[in-house]
C-alpha cells in the first residue's frame, strides 16, 4: 500500500472512531468511499433525510442509516452538509473551439465543460442547439468524448448548429428527417432538437423541429423572440409545442416575445395553460433572459421552473448568471423549497431528457453524486439586466464525485490530514 493510500485509510480510521466504528486492521473495505452523515436529498427515490452513501466500481452500492466507516477505503464526513444526486444543466453551449464566425459551433463563445462543471456540482451538462445534424460527430469526438463531465446534447435543427447569423436563418438547412437520423444514431448522446435565434415570421424552424423530436421520440427546446413580425407565445406553448417539450428562458422580456408575466403583473392564462397540457418550462438564465420583474411576480402566484437551468457561455458566466448553484440559490430565495430546486437539477431534468438513468442515489446507478453546503447569511443575487435582489441562503459544493471518483474537494474532505510525519 502507498503511502497516500495509507494516509486515507488513517484519515478514515480516525473518522470512524470519530462516528463510533471502529476500523479492523488489515480488512479490505468494501467501498471505496463512504459519504457519512449527510442529508440526503433524492426525490426518485423518496429519501429526505440523513444517511449514509456508499460506493463500490463507479457505483452507488448503498444507502443506508449508518454504514459502518470500517467497511470503506475513504471516508467524508458530510455532517451538516446536503448529499444529493450529480446535478443536471440540461442548457448549456459546449461545443468550444477557435473557428471564425462560429459562434457557440465550434466558436469562442462555448466553454469547455470540465471547466465549469464539477466546482458547482454538476456531472451532466446539455450543449443545446450547438451542433446540428452535420457537424455532430465533431463535436462528439472534440467535446463529448474528451470531457470527464457527461456531455449530453439537443441537436439544432439548423444543420450546421449555431454558427450565428444568416446560418441561422437559413430553412433550406433545416431538415427533420436527417436530424432525426442523426439524433437516433447517437441516441445515447441526443437527448433533443433545438430552435433557436431565428427571425422570421414562418414557423417552419419549429414545425420542423417537432417532427424531428417527433420521430426520434424526443423532446424539443424553444428559444423563443426576435421574430419580424413577433409570433403569438399562446400559438407556440398551446398549438406547436407538444406534451414534455420544452420552452426556455421563461422569465425573459426580449425583443419579439410576449414575456410569460403580463402588464397587470399576472402570469398569462395561456401560460398556464401551456403547463397544465404538460409543456415543460425551464429557467435558461443566460446574459439576457433572467429578469426579475418577471421571476418575482411569477414565483409569487406559485409559476416555478420545472427545471433550472443556466445557458451557459462566454457571455453569461461572468455576469448575473454566474453558475448553476448561484441559479439555483436565486430560488430560494424567491421562496422554492430546498427540496423543489434540488429536484429541478436532478430527477426531474433527468426525467425531461429521458434519462432515467441519471439524477437519483439508487443501488446500482453510476456513483454522481454532489455534497452542498447551505450558507445563510447577507448575501445577493444579480438578474440579466443588472438588478440586485437580496437574499439570505446560497448553495456552495463542497464535493462531487462522478462515476466515483472524487472530482472537485472544495476543503479537502475526502483527503488525508497532513502532519510533520508524512512522508512522499
């Protein structure tokens, strides 16, 4: 055994002396991390409380009241800290690369998403709409298959992604049938279609869409504005938008789009409409589509997200958007439950994408798994038009571990304690 090895099984010796357990000298653990004493929260499963987590070969091998710390190679105390299921930012754009007048394909305003991903808890990131049918296989094998982050993706029905500008305006490359193809062939990365950016009056770009997510059997994500002459919201959430497709940016006033709250401070009939017939919508706060004069008066008649999300970028990161957690921790402090914004980022964005795979702590599932801490204290949050709000909680990461490997240790927790003994 090596020496750091060594180290960790002291570390853990002491902890579960610590917890009462104590270690056999020579036994071979069972799990090679054990995440003791930590408030789970795991909505498919229906846990909500505290338990032990324990992993085995990249896997959840067990959640229970108390595992012994003697069964495990490493142990993290999470006491005082939230356990929860590997978050899930089901709009991003990641297709990251240096090619001129690309934009979020292959351009420089993507982000690589190991970057971004395991500081705030996520181990799922979706790039959306940044590769279409064509160019798919680039991003594939540039992104997807280099990322330790899984990179999941809604191919934009535009075939050549979201090169910006008239690329984008261009219907005769907007296919259902080859995105559709696309999409089938690499089903275990395509979770959707995406329209986005275009800015004519037809609605040919979401109607082709539909039929691709149609044909594929999965969903599709709208983001919405710009159009000359503006389209109806109610025609797309109540006629073109089917049953768990998705509309984005919900708490957005752009230019071209009726937002979701009207001017007597009422979220629209229609709107709610649109949600009862099982349209899915989701935050996308992005550099311009989070508002607070929409997000207040929404959250206050109970309009909450069905899933949150950052739209990450170039150009959101470093304004109110920030990342996922900073997202998530606007919420509640608009008065969503912890419990409710924890769900929006795992199983039930997992359930939007139809991933049933992922975003729950079950026997058996790939080991992702994200430790937060709920700060409380003064603290404020920036909206996409340059709002402060006040607020008293924020989520931090404290861990994340994906496919059980510890991949971001914000105070090292899951390390062994140095002392003037150690040695290299």
């Amino acid at each position: 055994m090596n020496t750091a090895s060594l180290l960790v099984r002291i570390s853990g010796a002491a902890l579960a002396l610590q917890l009462g357990s104590p270690l056999a000298v020579g036994q071979t653990p069972r799990y090679s991390l054990l995440i003791k004493g930590g408030h789970v929260l795991d909505a498919r499963n229906g846990i909500d409380g505290v338990r032990d987590v324990a992993i085995a070969d990249g896997k959840i091998a067990a959640v229970a009241a108390d595992i012994p710390a003697a069964d495990a190679a490493a142990v993290v105390d999470a006491r005082g800290l939230y356990v929860t299921p590997g978050l899930i930012d089901i709009h991003a754009h990641l297709f990251y690369g240096t090619e001129a007048n690309t934009e979020y394909s292959n351009g420089p305003r993507a982000v690589p998403p190991d970057s971004h991903s395991f500081r705030s808890g996520q181990t799922t990131m979706v790039d959306v709409g940044g590769a279409g049918w064509r160019n798919f296989q680039q991003f594939k094998e540039q992104t997807i298959d280099r990322s330790r982050t899984r990179v999941l993706a809604f191919l934009n029905i535009v075939g050549h992604g979201m090169k910006g500008g008239p690329a984008e305006q261009d219907l005769g490359d907007m296919d259902a049938k080859l995105t559709a193809q696309r999409a089938i062939q690499f089903r275990d990365h395509v979770v959707g279609v995406k329209v986005a950016h275009y800015m004519g009056p037809e609605w040919e770009p979401v109607t082709r869409a539909v039929e691709a997510g149609r044909r594929a059997d999965v969903p599709v994500m709208i983001d919405f504005g710009g159009n000359d002459p503006p389209q109806s919201l109610d025609a797309l959430l109540n006629t073109h938008l089917r049953p768990g497709d998705i509309f984005t940016h919900m708490y957005a006033h752009v230019r071209g789009r009726t937002p979701i709250v009207n001017a007597q401070g009422q979220v629209e009939p229609y709107v709610l409409a649109a949600r009862k017939r099982g349209v899915i919508f989701d935050v996308g706060h992005g550099g311009g589509s989070f508002l607070f004069s929409q997000a207040v008066p929404a959250t206050r008649q109970g309009f909450y997200p069905d899933v949150i999300s950052t739209d990450l970028h170039g150009g959101s990161m470093n304004g109110g958007m920030k990342n996922i957690l900073n997202v998530m921790s606007k919420f509640l402090n608009l008065g969503m439950s912890l419990q409710d914004v924890v769900k929006a980022n795992t199983s039930r964005a997992a359930e939007v994408i139809k991933r049933a795979d992922l975003g729950h702590l079950g026997v058996g599932a790939e080991a992702d798994v994200a430790v937060l801490g709920l700060q409380k204290g003064e603290f404020a949050f920036v909206d996409s038009g340059g709002w402060r709000m006040p607020g008293t909680q924020k989520l931090e990461c404290e861990l994340t571990v994906r496919a059980g490997q510890v991949v971001w240790d914000l105070n090292g927790r899951s390390r062994p304690l140095w002392n003037s003994a150690a040695t290299r």
